[in-house]
C-alpha cells in the first residue's frame, strides 16, 4: 500500500483561514479549550503536519476539475451530456457556477480549482510564517520551506493559467486585512511564482529515488519553474530551467509509454512521472473519479475497473491524428471486451454515439468501487524536453537542439524522426502537436491553446454529432471569477471580459 502525504497523514486545520466579524457585545459563551496558530508551530511534528496540510488541497483539485475543467474545454476529449456535464464543452457557463443546474457538481467546475487553489495557498502561508521559528535541524527546516514554497507557487501557476489576473497571497489569514486582497495582473503573478520557485529551488533537496511519493524536490521545483516560464513568454528563462532539469540526470523516458499508467508499474514509472497526485483506492484515502468517468458504461470491463460509468470519450479525430504506429494510440481503444468475454464494438461503446473512442490512462482493474489507485501526472520529464524544444526555438530559432528535444518524446513513441527543415511557425506546431498525442487526459491541452492564443481557431473545428456546434468567444480564454468569492471579498471586481 502507498503511503503517501496526501492520505496517510493527519491533515491540520487552519483556524485563521475564516474571519468572523460581528458587531454583536452580547455574546458571552466562554471558549473552554481551544488551538490557536501559536500553540500549534512548536515542533519538527508541527511542521511536518502543516506541510502535509499544504499538500492535502491537491486531492480536492485532482478529484475531478484539475484535469476535466480544462479537457472538456479543449479538442481531444468531451463528456457525455448525462448529469449536466457539458457546460465546459458548449462554454455555456457564466460566473454563478453555483446556481448553474448546467453542472452537475462544483467539483467539476472552475469554482473548485479557485477554492481549492486558495486553501493550499493559505495552507502554504502558514507553513512560511511559523516554521522558521521552530527549533529543528536547519536541513529539515529547509526542506520543508522548500515545498511549501513549491506549493505556493504551484497554486498561483494553476490559479493564473485559469483566471488570468488573481489575487496573490504571500501572507496567512490572520486579519482581515490579510484575507481579503486585490486582484493582480498576470504578469506580477508570474514573479511572484518565479520568486518563490528561487526559494524552492534553493532550498530543496536534490531528487533522490528514496523520496516520499508525492513530496517534490529541486529537480521538480526546477520542472514547474521551466513550465511557468514558458507561460510567462520568458523563453530564455524556460529553456535555462528546462536544460538544469535535463543535465540533471534524475529523470529518464519510459520505453513504453503505456507504462506510465500501468497501476501495477507506478514505481518504474517515477523516472518520467516527476510529479503527480498519488491516488489510492483504500479507505481512508483519497482518490479521483477519473476511473470511473472514463472506463466503459455499465461497469463492463474487469481491465478499466470495477466501477465505471462511460462518462468521457475521446473525438473521433483526435484518435484518427495519431500513427497507427505510434505508441500512446494504445491508449486509446475502438472496442473493448467485456467481463463475460464479449468484444464490444465502436458503434455500441457508448449510448450517445457510434464514434465513441475511449481512454485508457486511468484504468485499475483492483480498483475499490470507484477508488482508483492509479496516479494523475502532474509534471512529467516528457513535459519538461518539450518545453526545451519550444523554448529553444521560440529564444534561438529552429535549431539542432530543439529537434533534439523534440524527437526525444516523439521518436520514443515508435514513429519516424521529426525531419530538420521546418520555419518557425511550422516547427512550434510540431510542439504543440506532440504535446497534445503526448498529455491528452492529463489537463494539459485547453491551457496550450489558451496560452498561445489559438483557441478560437482550434475549438469550432473539434465538434462531433454529440456536439455539432461549440460556440466559444474570446472572453473563454479565461474562466470567470466565481461570483460566489466576488460576493465575499468586496475588493475585487469580474474579470474584464466576463462583466
């Protein structure tokens, strides 16, 4: 069994997260115990609980909207229409997500990466604040500063790739004050990452194969570093990052990249896997439903796991843009053989439509019920040779180097070299290409086409006879504020586009 920080800890509670004002003198119920912030940071115990409060946020992100929020959006998979979940893909959603009966949860919609994004910020924060003052060995100190300022970063990185403009929080809730901030534009957001990846990086120590999983280390921080670059538009500072990573040594490519999902391989699989939500189907733990939404309807299959809903699929064209030679089409299927042995044809995978392709990324034939215990990726080595080969290109030009680092993923995947010759425009297609046959299912897509501005010509072509039309505008580049945390905090307005 997995004993990773996220569920094998006990998460802490930080009480000054909520400010209660009130204009009330006549309340006289008097506290008989209580755990304040300053009795609480007193030991290394303290601090290491703390850190795996920084960290528990990520199983709220990574249960539905950290990966779905974004794919539904993009070209490469939808969901079914059943239980409202097509609001993302039909960008029919407005700021009240709340009161949409268009969504089917919260946590399948924007509110829950804002929510949950804000929690391990605040989470973060304290871990900042009280930890220095602890009396510990001053190399555990720092590496736990280290991923809490790792943490904090992440958080702002997934929060602005969303929202565009948001708040930065560098400080615990303490006052209100402190609570409640402005709105900053993206570009502040971007050096307030960059600076507390400069902490982490120097902080943290080297990645080492005896890392708790789910815990990160200077070579991650230094992963996520080139990757915020990259959606910075700082190239040169994306490449420099990206080539530390890969001088490193720490990481390798899977041969196979079906691997990389296999339940069963999840160790082999860390040399690529830098990062990921560790998911585990036991009790008490925590996991995604990304098993469940994606493995066949019915609960039909005993390879996809136990209990599946034939919820998501993949477009048809998506799946026709691959080689059928290439590797990572193994993740996707055209039929599948269900438990009593009978082999199910395309026309008949879904009850919606006969050009139904499924995923295979997250399959655990062991899964309980709907637990599944495969890891959701989050930073992978694939990723960070990709941001080498853009960065390279976008800084330097289309040179040696960058198709270097771009056949080092394409070539693994069992196709033909990507031939030297292309412009500058051609060859960053070639990237955005490969990222999208390499990260589809993994949240990745919706924020390449956001970040490079090419959305509005990708979307109105990726439509099936499920949705035949997809009526995206410009202002969908970004999510909207939820009006909920508008109402909260009277100091910050709509995002422009969106009043």
């Amino acid at each position: 069994m997995k004993k990773n920080l996220i569920k094998s800890a006990t998460l802490i509670l930080s009480l000054s997260m909520v400010i209660t004002i009130t204009s009330c003198t006549k309340l006289t119920e008097e506290p008989y115990s209580a755990i304040s912030t300053g009795q609480f940071y007193k030991t290394e115990a303290d601090a290491n609980a703390a850190l795996t409060a920084a960290y528990g946020p990520l199983a709220d992100l990574y249960y539905t909207a950290g990966t779905c929020v974004s794919d539904w959006s993009a070209d490469q998979s939808y969901p079914r229409q059943a239980v409202g979940r097509n609001t993302m893909t039909l960008f029919n959603y407005d700021p009240n997500y709340t009161t949409q009966k268009s969504f089917s949860r919260t946590n399948e919609s924007p509110q829950q990466i804002w929510v949950a994004c804000y929690s391990g910020i605040e989470k973060s924060n304290w871990v900042i604040s009280k930890v220095p003052d602890i009396n510990m060995a001053a190399a555990t100190k720092d590496a736990i500063l280290g991923e809490a300022y790792f943490l904090r970063a992440f958080y702002h990185f997934t929060l602005t790739k969303n929202f565009g403009d948001v708040i930065i929080k560098t400080v615990p809730s303490d006052n209100i004050d402190a609570a409640l901030q402005v709105v900053s534009p993206k570009a502040n957001v971007y050096k307030q990452i960059f600076a507390d990846l400069d902490v982490a990086v120097a902080k943290l120590p080297a990645h080492s194969p005896t890392l708790v999983k789910g815990r990160t280390s200077k070579e991650i921080a230094l992963g996520l570093y080139a990757k915020a670059a990259l959606y910075a538009e700082n190239w040169p500072l994306a490449l420099e990052k990206a080539k530390l990573v890969i001088a490193s040594n720490k990481f390798t490519l899977l041969t196979e990249p079906v691997d990389l999902y296999n339940v069963a391989k999840e160790d082999a699989s860390r040399t690529e896997n830098m990062w990921a939500y560790e998911c585990e189907s036991t009790n008490p733990g925590r996991s995604s439903q990304l098993m469940s939404l994606y493995g066949p309807k019915n609960s039909d299959s005993p390879v996809y796991g136990t209990t599946t809903f034939g919820s998501i699929f993949a477009y048809q064209a998506f799946y026709d843009s691959f080689s059928p030679a290439d590797k990572r089409r193994l993740l996707l299927a055209t039929s599948y053989v269900t438990k009593s042995g009978t082999t199910v044809a395309q026309k008949d995978i879904t009850p919606i439509t006969t050009k139904g392709v499924l995923i295979k990324k997250y399959m655990d034939p062991n899964s309980i019920g709907a637990n599944q215990a495969v890891n959701v990726p989050i930073l992978r080595f694939a990723d960070v040779y990709l941001i080498a080969a853009e960065a390279e290109a976008r800084a330097n030009g289309v040179n040696v180097d960058a198709y270097l680092y771009l056949n080092k993923v394409h070539q693994r995947s069992n196709v033909d070299p990507v031939i030297p010759g292309l412009t500058k425009d051609q060859f960053i297609a070639a990237v955005l290409q490969e990222r999208s046959w390499e990260f589809f299912g993994e949240g990745d897509r919706w924020y390449d086409l956001t970040r490079t501005n090419t959305f509005m010509q990708v979307i109105p072509t990726a439509v099936n006879d499920v949705y035949p039309t997809r009526n995206i505008q410009p202002k969908n580049r970004y999510f909207p504020i939820p009006q909920d945390e508008i109402n909260a905090n009277n100091k910050i307005v709509q995002n422009p586009d969106w009043k």
